[in-house]
C-alpha cells in the first residue's frame, strides 16, 4: 500500500518520470498514483500518494478519517448503566445531512452504520443529532398512555419502544419515575428533545485504525475529470482514494477506485 521502499520521484527532461526504489531506478513515461489513503494502517497505508502530489505542487486537502465511529467527550458521556452493545434504529444528524439507520453503542462511543454515514459530514466541535424515535412522536404516546387510569411511570412506558438499560441512561431521575399523567408541558418538551433530538458532541473519532476511507486527498480541481492527468504535470495521474473524493457506504469507494482506474487504462 504505502511502498515505504519508494525513496521519490523526479520529472525527466523529456517529460517523464524517474522513480527511485531503493537501488532500483525506474523511467516511465506516465505515472499513476494509485496509493490509496491513510485508513487501515495494519496493511501498511500511508502518505506516499499526498507526498508525489506535493512534490509536484498539487493542492492537498487535508485528510481525516471517514466512514468512521465518533467517541464521546466527557460531557456526553452517558451515566448509568453500560450500554456497549447497543442497537437501536436512529435518525443521525451531521453538517446538515440525516441518515436513517443502525446506530451501535460501544465502549468508547457510537457507531454503526448510521454513525459511519454521519461521521462523512461531521467536523470536530460540531454536534451530532440523534432520533431514537425516528418513526414514532413520543408526543402522541404519551398524550395517549397519560388518559388511561392507571398512573403509568415514564420508563416504563418507553421501556416498551427502547431497551430499559438505554432509557435509564438517556432518561434524568427526575422524569424517568413520573407518571406520564402527571408530566407538565415544559417536561413533554423536555423528553421529546432528548429522545428525537439527543444533542451529542463527539469528542473525536476512532481514526484511521478503524475507519473505512478517507476524506480528503488531492484536490479534484487540480485533476481531469475525463483522464485523472495532472492538469499541472502531463502524464501524472491520480485515482481512487488518494484523491479527495470520499462515497457512503455500499460499495461507492470501490466503485469510485476502479472506475477511476477504467478512465486512466483507456486515456494513458
């Protein structure tokens, strides 16, 4: 992956390219920077890409990891009961876009699908937003549990639609034990934000160890969008995830890495 053996390479007079690999001097006359991103660094990934990108004066946005799980800072930190393990069908707000899908508590945070999705859009000391009621209004449930005769508690009553270990975390003492007849308005609002709008913000992320792409890499601005050339270094090439093009998840960055490959084998 990252080719740490690669000690540089030169641009040539008759505009090709030396690359020098220990005692080895290659000459070719294209180059394509197939390197990848900084994500899994257990199979050696690493920098090279962004390295031949600068040597050559491409602009490099930074990279950070992508597709990847959130940790909690100290302040959300949830009390109570552990809840590693966790899962739960939740609408995961990040930077303006929603995702609905499988939200995973861990030991060190959030993650799942629906976190991994949301963590694409998400900027360190930017809030996360969580719908744990997606398709339901507790407004309505509870509007209906509280004209029964029987004084029914809160966490009983959302022990019905959420794990119980899940509603005594998310839940104040205060409310949790109430009877869902007896809460004021300004306590329906109150339990409403917490369970459609749970306003978390993620101390960081897992990093590259865990996340499944990066973000970020050679700007898209300095390349062709029809033959992935260098619009700066003709024969220079660049393609998939060392350039700054980040998919969902479902296959996108695989589709992205060998389509833009497909461009490069039919132009170079």
């Amino acid at each position: 992956m990252g080719l740490p053996g690669i000690d540089g390479t030169s641009r040539l007079a008759d505009e090709g390219f030396a690359i020098r690999y220990g005692d080895v001097r290659i000459i070719t006359k294209a180059l394509v920077v197939a390197t990848g991103g900084l994500s899994y660094p257990s199979l050696d990934a690493g920098p090279l890409g962004y390295r031949i990108a600068e040597q050559f004066s491409l602009k490099i946005v930074p990279p950070s990891p992508g597709l990847v799980p959130l940790t909690l800072g100290k302040a959300d930190k949830i009390d109570g009961p552990p809840l590693a393990g966790i899962a739960v069908e939740a609408a995961v707000t990040a930077g303006g876009r929603t995702f609905m899908e499988n939200l995973l508590f861990t030991h060190w945070g959030l993650s799942g699908p629906g976190i991994l999705q949301a963590s694409n859009y998400w900027n360190p000391g930017e809030e996360v937003l969580i719908d744990l009621l997606p398709e339901r209004s507790i407004l309505k449930i509870l509007d209906t549990a509280g004209i029964g005769p029987e004084k029914v508690k809160l966490k009983t009553l959302l022990s019905q639609y959420l794990l119980k270990r899940l509603v005594a975390a998310i839940l104040p003492g205060d409310l949790a034990d109430k009877s869902v007849g007896a809460l004021t308005k300004k306590e329906l609002d109150r339990t409403a934000l917490l369970l459609h709008r749970w306003q978390v913000r993620p101390g960081g992320t897992e990093g590259y160890r865990t996340a499944e792409v990066t973000r970020g890499g050679v700007d898209t601005a300095e390349i062709s969008s029809k033959t992935f050339e260098s619009r700066r270094v003709p024969g220079l090439y660049f393609i998939g995830e060392v350039m700054d093009v980040t998919g969902q998840l479902g296959g996108y960055n695989l589709q992205w890495a060998c389509s833009s490959g497909w461009c490069v084998g039919g132009s170079a």
